[in-house]
C-alpha cells in the first residue's frame, strides 16, 4: 500500500487545487473567467487519502470525441498531468472514440494499443461510428445495462438507454447525433449517379458522407431505443447521478448557439434532442456530460462539454 502512495504524492505535493487546468485546453464556465479548476486532482487527492486509510478505490474519468486519436492516453501525456488512471479504473468517452471505422491495419493497431492501457475504456456512440462494425460485437449485460465488449473487459460500449451502477454510482447512457458536416449530401456508392454527384460535391466545396462507408443512418436512435431508455429511467424513479451523450438537449444546443453564434447554430434539433429535452424536464441529476462540439465547456452548473479534457465527475460541485 505504502508502493501505491508514493505514486501521488509527488503530485499532490507540487501541484494545489486551485489552477490545475490553467494551461491551454483549460475548461471554463460559460459567460465566466472561472475556471474548472482541480476536478481531475480531486479525483487523485481522495484516491491518495484513501490509499492512507488502507482503503482501495477505483476512479471513473470522462473525456470527449477522440476520432481516433487517442494521444491524451499516451503515459507521456498522462504523466504530464493530474490524469493518472491505473487498472480497475474508468474512462469514458462521450461518442465519437473513431476506433470502428474501417477494418484495416490502424484498426488492428489501435486495438492492441488500446487494450495494453491500465485503465478499462468505455464510451457511447457517436455521429462518427462504423455502426456496421459495431453490430458485429453481440450485446451483453454489465453492470446493470447492455454493452458490447470490443474486447472483454478493456474496451466497451455503453448501449443506449442504459442505466449503469459503477463505483456507487449511477450513469444513463444514450449515444448518437446527427452529422452536421453534410452540406455536400450523403451519396451512395451503389447509384448510378454517384460519380457526378460525388464531382458535384467536391466542386461546391462543401463536406459530404458516403452511405455505410463514412455515414450511416443508425446515428440516430430507433423508436424502441427511445422506449427502452424511459422504460429503465422509469424503473429508476426518474433518478441518476449522471447523464452521459453525444449531444445535448435542443435547449441546450440553443444555448451553446447564443454563446458561441454561427459555429454552434449549425448543430440543429433532431428526434434525438427532442427526446434529451423530455429528459430534462423529468430527470434529476446531478451533472450530464456530452461531447460532439468540440470545445471544452461548463455550459452551467448541470451541464458539462467535454473534447480533449479529462475529468472526474465527482468533482463537480
């Protein structure tokens, strides 16, 4: 135990609460100069004082769309912050992790990788998944919710409209978003027409999707997804201690547009955001973490928006 103390204390002893974010990538509060200062450190510093009492905890950590690029897991990277994950704990990503996408070598290469890292990682669905690929991996029951073990045990996804029970506490999960860099359409290989609307969209310039090569249509929920999470939220009295998507609510979106403008206004509602802004006016929870804007973001007290920053959710007050 002495051996697992010695891993923090350097860090506890160099570094306060206050200011661990104050480098570039630092998470604000919306319409504020504060900072969300020390989250991840926090995380660390009860681990530590548990570690004193004899007591072995494991830590849960949330970060944002890494489509596929997984460098803010490197032990370079990780030694250089306060993100210090070791085997038992969590990391989840809010949708768009980018590893199915294509069954090739970087597939295979990042799948090895990944599984070698001492943390166990697991995410939501995103607008940016192989969701052909994901339909491969059978579902199973894991604590509490269905998931898709990529690799047992080391990297898992987190279906949707699951309540899952970790560390004492309780995360609902819902995946997807709609693709918002579609202006130059979604083609399909197989029309006869796909060479001239493909030189089409390249001349306008605009970003397009290929149909079940780089979009597919399951990035938004069926209507039996959408049953299904209010079943399980039913069952739990209406009651989670965190929300984990891709997208937020449209009220929500529509706040990020009044803050961010023309950028965040691209993002429009969908049956996904109808069904988060239900949720929002019948569940009680304490924070609901998203990525797929791609900026690092306390929107306000309840609402976290994450990209390359890691946290720890207990952290939030």
């Amino acid at each position: 135990m002495e051996q697992k103390t010695e891993v923090y204390r350097p860090l506890l002893e160099k570094r306060s609460l206050e200011g661990v974010y104050a480098g570039d990538g630092s998470l604000h509060m919306a319409g504020k100069n504060d900072m969300i200062s020390g989250d991840v450190l926090r995380g660390i510093t009860k681990k530590y004082e548990n570690i004193q009492k004899g007591v072995w905890n494991y830590v849960i950590y949330i970060t944002g769309d890494c489509h596929g690029s997984f460098e803010r897991f490197s032990k370079r990277r990780r030694m250089k912050s306060a993100f210090l994950p070791e085997k038992g704990d969590y990391v989840i990503v809010c949708g768009d992790l980018g590893l199915l996408w294509a069954k090739d070598r970087e597939f295979e290469y990042h799948l090895k990788w990944l599984s070698r890292l001492p943390f166990t990682l697991l995410w939501v669905q995103g607008n940016h998944e192989n969701y052909n690929m994901i339909a491969e991996y059978p579902t199973e029951q894991w604590h509490g919710g269905r998931v898709r073990h990529i690799v047992r045990d080391k990297i898992i996804l987190l279906e949707r409209g699951q309540i899952f029970h970790m560390e004492g506490k309780s995360f609902f999960t819902f995946g997807g978003a709609s693709s918002h860099d579609i202006q130059g359409g979604i083609l399909d290989r197989s029309s006869p027409d796909f060479k001239r609307d493909k030189r089409r969209a390249v001349q306008s310039g605009l970003p397009y999707r290929i149909r079940n090569e780089s979009w597919w249509a399951q990035e938004l929920p069926t209507d039996a997804e959408l049953q299904e999470g209010m079943n399980n939220l039913s069952r739990a009295g209406f009651s989670v201690d965190y929300v984990i998507t891709h997208c937020l609510s449209g009220s929500m979106q529509e706040k990020l547009g009044s803050l961010y403008g023309n950028d965040a206004r691209s993002y429009e509602g969908d049956i996904l955001t109808d069904y988060f802004d239900r949720l929002e006016q019948n569940l009680q929870y304490r924070i609901w973490f998203c990525g797929h804007y791609h900026i690092n973001l306390r929107l306000d007290k309840k609402h976290v928006i994450l990209y390359k920053e890691v946290v720890c959710p207990d952290d939030f007050r």
